[in-house]
C-alpha cells in the first residue's frame, strides 16, 4: 500500500487542474475535497487496521 504521502500528492495533482472551475462554487469545491480526503483516509486507515488484525 502507498503511503498517505503518495495519496495526497497525486490528490493534489489530479485536482489542480479542475480549481479554476470550483473556485466560483464554493461550496462544490469543499464536498469535493473532503471526498477526496476521505478516501486517502479510509485507504490509509483501512490498511492499517488490516495489518493490525492479521498479526495475532
């Protein structure tokens, strides 16, 4: 699994691109980022609970 890092830069790079558009629809553009960060998250936590289960 990528580290939160990884996520976060390639986040950062695919959104960019797309600012100009969101930045007259605020309210858009924060749904948007705390789905994208939302997802890092879950990936980032979800592996990390994995790890933890499969060692007993």
């Amino acid at each position: 699994m990528p580290g939160t890092a990884v996520g976060l830069f390639i986040v950062d790079f695919v959104v960019r691109p797309f600012v100009k558009i969101f930045e007259k629809m605020p309210i858009l553009m924060l749904l948007m980022l705390l789905i994208l960060y939302g997802a890092v998250a879950y990936i980032v936590l979800k592996s990390a609970f994995a790890a933890e289960s499969k060692n007993p």
